[in-house]
C-alpha cells in the first residue's frame, strides 16, 4: 500500500516502512541503543531526501527508547541519579556539537566527515565489543568465571574528586567521568546524527564499570532526553521531520523494541555484546567500504534551496 | 473526425492567443487537468494536453508540414552538482558546478526528432532539446551556461532523467489531423510541488510560426498541505506534537505489551 509522505514528498510503501522500524526497534530494545545508525541509512536506500532522514528518525528513536524505558523502569533497571548526571554532561556535549557541526558545514566537508566518524567509530567500537565478547565467550567455554572484573586496581577513575553514590547500580564513583561520558556522547551524538547508544554502553560498561543490569535502562533514558530535543531543534531549524513518516516508524519500532527488550534479556550479557558488535562493526565496514571502492556515480545532485514559485 | 466534432472540442478548450498577431496561424492548446492534487495516495499522473492549428485567411493554402514541440517546465530552484575523486585513498567530494534557478522538472517532446524540424541554429535560439536548453552555471564570479559536452551539465542532465525529472522524447506528440495534435505529459511519483508552464512552438519548414502558453500546478491538498504548512509555519508546536506523539506512542506500547 503506498502513502504519500508530506514532508518527504515522495509515495512509499507503508508496510516496508512499518517493517523496517519493527526491525530496527527490535535491535534497540535488545541492545539498548538507539538504532539511529541503522535507520538513517536504510531510509535514505528507500529513496528519503537525507536531511529528511535525520530529522525524522529521532523522534523514531525517542518512541523506542520511551517504550524501553519504561519497561526497565518497571524491573528497576533504570539508576536515576547515574542518569541525570549523565544528562548534565550530555547538554553541554550536544551544544557544543551543534556548533561544530554549522562550522564543518561552512568548510564544505561535512559529509565526508560524518562519513569517517562513522568507519572510525562503529569499526572501533564494533571491533572492540566484538573482540571482548568473544573472549568472553571462549573463557566461559573453558569453564572460567564471566562476571565483569572490578579491580581495586582501577586506579586513576577511582581516584577521582566529587565521589557519589549512586544507590541503583551500587557503585561508588566520581561525577567527573561520568559527566565527561556524557559530554562526549552528546556532542557525537550531534555532530553525526545519531543517540549514541551503542558508544554510551560499552563507555559505561568499560570506564564507569556500571553493572550490566542498569547500563541498558539508563543508556535508553539519555537517549530519550537527546532524541526529544534533536527532534525540537530539527522542527524550529529545518522544518524537516516528516510527521507522518515519523509515525508510522514509532509504530513499527515501538512494537519491535518491546519484543527486542525480552529477547534481550534472555541472552546471555557476553554473547549480547558479541552480537552488538558484530552489528556495529558490519554498518561500519559497509561505511568504509563504499570510502573506499569507486562509486557506480561520480556525480551527486544536491537541491540547495531557492525554489522560486 | 467532423468538422462539427471538431468544432465541439475547439468550444471545449481553453483559447491562448499567440503572442503575435501577424502569424497567420493561432494554436489553441489545453491540458487535461490544470490542478493536480497529491492526496495519500498519489503515485504519479499522466496528462494529457490537446490542442489544433487554427488556421485563417492569410495561411498558405496547402500548408500542412508542421511540427511541433512542447515544452514543461516546473517550479525552478538552485542545485548543486558534485563530482567524486580520489584521495588518500578515499572517494570525496572534490569540484562541484552550482546550476542557479534551474527546473526541477523539464520534459520536452515534439513529433519528430529536433534536428529535422529546424536547423542547429534555430534549435539553439529555440532552446529545442535537452542540449540546447539553457541551464545557467556559476562557474567562479561568472555566470553562464556551458557547452553540451561539458561533464557537469551532461552529468546533471544524465541523472535528472534517470529519475524521470527531466525527459526528451521526439515521438510522443501526434498529429491525429493535420491540424488537430496531442501528447501525454508523464508526472513521475517524486514529481516537485507547483507550478508548471507549458509551451508550445508551431514550426513550418524549419521556422518558427507561432506560439501558446499554457499551465497547471501540482498541488498538496487536505492532510498533506495541513501537515507541510503547519511544519513551516509553527515549527516549534509541530515539534512538539511530533515530540508528544513519540511519548504516547512509546507509552501506549508498553501498556499493549505489558506481561506482568
């Protein structure tokens, strides 16, 4: 069935819009991440202007990440306090981001920027969480121990001023980190486009040693805050999130997440963290690829305004 | 056909004058639908424009070669063209042509191939063709427009007619009396919003005799025209609907889901 989008100004097939977001919303309730690294790209495919794409897929991601939520909020595997702190730092992160991303615009090298954050960051990150949950894996099958080493030896974190605790996650920690995770994560977040779900988690899984139990819930709180407010600014700014693309996305991802958040908590945290990796890692080489090998078309046609009545 | 069936259809269509009197032939001319409206389920449309040679007492008697070429132009706006190369390994974006107030929709047929309808020259001055129609470049501080061949024009021209935005055809327009022609103007799915005019040229033995403007407009209309100007005009209260709606979404889902 085609509908007509109004923003978007082109027909697409509702159920392979509705499909693609139950997909990527089944992704995101699982891992806790946003999936704006997926839909982005799989939107812009299916022939969306990817401005369009951008601004329409945070509210997207806001929908799943409410729904998820509120479901973790339930099993009380939200830290409120680990989540606040983290916003705090992610405010100022996405500020600072945003005028980063208009002074790479105005240099003229945008695109190719985002386009070697993202091979650089998801094939690192993809390699990284890969790599340690098949190690994981490996240990387990020999019968040794999985549970997260917390070293006292952790030094120089644990070193830091401004200790809190932070009751949920039974950690006791300083704010700075915490903060600084935060700050980068939004700014990422604002320069490329996307929640950065999939870099907070292994931040916070690795450098804050967060326990497993909390990271997802909490990571899925900052993403709803971030995506709320790229969804604001998109909305004053460009005028170009497509309301009704937008919602038939939610509609698809929301249901998606719900079926993906119980799946994800029947897999196993080692094996959860290979898959994720190995899905990161994937979308990254598919980045890198397309750097790398000559393009089918040189040429690339931009409408950049003007259109006179 | 009749002379009084003609007669009929003559009655029915929309008569444009030609802009010079002189001419001893007048086209009348009509689109089938001069407002298309995109509704939620628009896909695409396909026009169909009518018209007839009207011929008075100072025609040549006997003179029946005529050709002619139509022209649609949509709402016009400013693009860029760029051009990959490789650096370092990577392919980026390098040199890049900007086309100013271009169409974003230029379909141009006639009924036989252009250069036997009129000499280089006239194609030229006529802008007959999808080369030899103007399309304005910045080049640096100038402002032109290039020769057919070069690879930033031909390039734009090559991928705005893979997507059915710009199309040359020199068969589609059919006489079905000598003087009684018409064509199909095809409106591809991703077609621009607004207004297109359409012109049409009578050309005799390789001249110019006269010709007749005409024009429709593609319009949003209920939901989706509510929904595009609401999002320019009231962008915040837009977002924050959008913003709501993703909430409520979310909420609904985890109360339809809910197990425990």
């Amino acid at each position: 069935m085609q509908l007509y989008l109004p923003i978007a100004d082109i027909p697409v097939n509702i159920f392979l819009v509705l499909a693609m977001g139950a997909a990527v919303g089944f992704v995101s309730g699982m891992f806790g991440i946003g999936g704006g690294f997926l839909m982005t790209p799989l939107l812009i495919f299916i022939g969306i202007a990817p401005a369009v794409a951008v601004a329409s897929v945070a509210s997207h991601i806001a929908a799943s990440s409410f729904s998820g939520a509120i479901s973790y909020w339930r099993r009380r595997a939200i830290d409120p306090t680990l989540a606040l702190i983290l916003l705090s730092g992610g405010t100022i992160g996405t500020a600072l981001g945003v005028w980063t991303f208009t002074y790479l615009r105005s240099l003229g090298q945008l695109d190719l920027m985002i386009g070697l954050s993202y091979v650089v960051l998801l094939t690192a990150v993809g390699g990284a969480m890969a790599y340690e949950g098949l190690r994981a894996m490996l240990r387990t099958r020999r019968g040794g121990t999985v549970t997260l080493r917390r070293p006292g030896s952790h030094g120089w974190i644990h070193g830091l001023p401004l200790k809190m605790r932070f009751k949920r996650s039974k950690i006791y920690l300083s704010i700075i980190p915490v903060i600084f995770v935060g700050l980068v994560i939004g700014f990422i977040g604002a320069v490329m486009g996307i929640g950065g779900g999939f870099i907070l988690v292994p931040l916070m899984i690795y450098l804050l040693r967060v326990p497993t139990s909390t990271v997802i819930g909490t990571s899925m709180v900052l993403t709803l805050v971030t995506m709320i407010f790229a969804t604001l600014l998109h909305a004053v700014t460009n005028h170009l999130v497509d309301a009704v693309l937008a919602l038939i996305l939610m509609v698809g991802g929301v249901t998606g997440a719900q079926f993906g958040a119980r799946a994800g908590q029947k897999i196993r945290g080692e094996h959860l963290r290979l898959l994720l990796g190995l899905l990161v890692l994937a979308v990254g080489i598919r980045f890198a690829v397309e750097l790398v090998i000559r393009p089918a078309d040189l040429f690339t046609i931009r409408e950049t305004g003007g259109a006179a009545p | 056909m009749t002379a009084r069936a003609l007669l009929v259809l003559a009655g029915l269509l929309v008569a444009i004058p030609a802009a010079s009197p002189a001419c001893a032939e007048r086209l009348i001319v009509s689109v089938s639908n001069h407002r298309v409206t995109v509704t939620p389920n628009y896909s695409g449309e396909e026009l169909v424009l009518f018209g007839s040679v009207e011929r008075d007492a100072d025609t040549p008697p006997g003179r029946t070669n005529y050709d002619l070429v139509v022209s649609v132009i949509g709402p016009r706006a400013d693009m860029v063209t760029r051009r990959k190369e490789r650096r370092f390994g990577i392919w980026i974006n390098s040199d890049y042509r900007q086309f100013l107030q271009v169409p974003t929709y230029l379909a141009l047929f006639s009924n036989r191939p252009f250069d036997q309808i009129a000499s280089p020259e006239v194609q030229r001055r006529q802008q007959l063709g999808l080369n030899n129609v103007l399309l304005m470049q910045r080049v640096g501080p100038d402002y032109a427009d290039v020769v057919p061949n070069d690879v930033f024009r031909s390039a734009f021209v090559r991928l705005r007619i893979e997507h059915g935005l710009y199309r040359e055809e020199t068969s589609t327009v059919t006489f079905l009396t000598p003087t009684l022609f018409r064509t199909t103007i095809p409106l591809p799915a991703e077609v621009p919003i607004g207004t297109y005019n359409v012109e049409i040229k009578l050309f005799t033995d390789g001249a110019l005799v006269t010709k007749a403007d005409t024009a429709f407009e593609i319009v949003k209309v209920g939901f989706e025209q509510f929904v595009a100007n609401t999002a320019r005009q009231n962008g915040l209260a837009y977002g924050l609907v959008t913003a709501a709606m993703a909430l409520m979404t979310g909420w609904m889902a985890s109360i339809v889901f809910r197990r425990d």
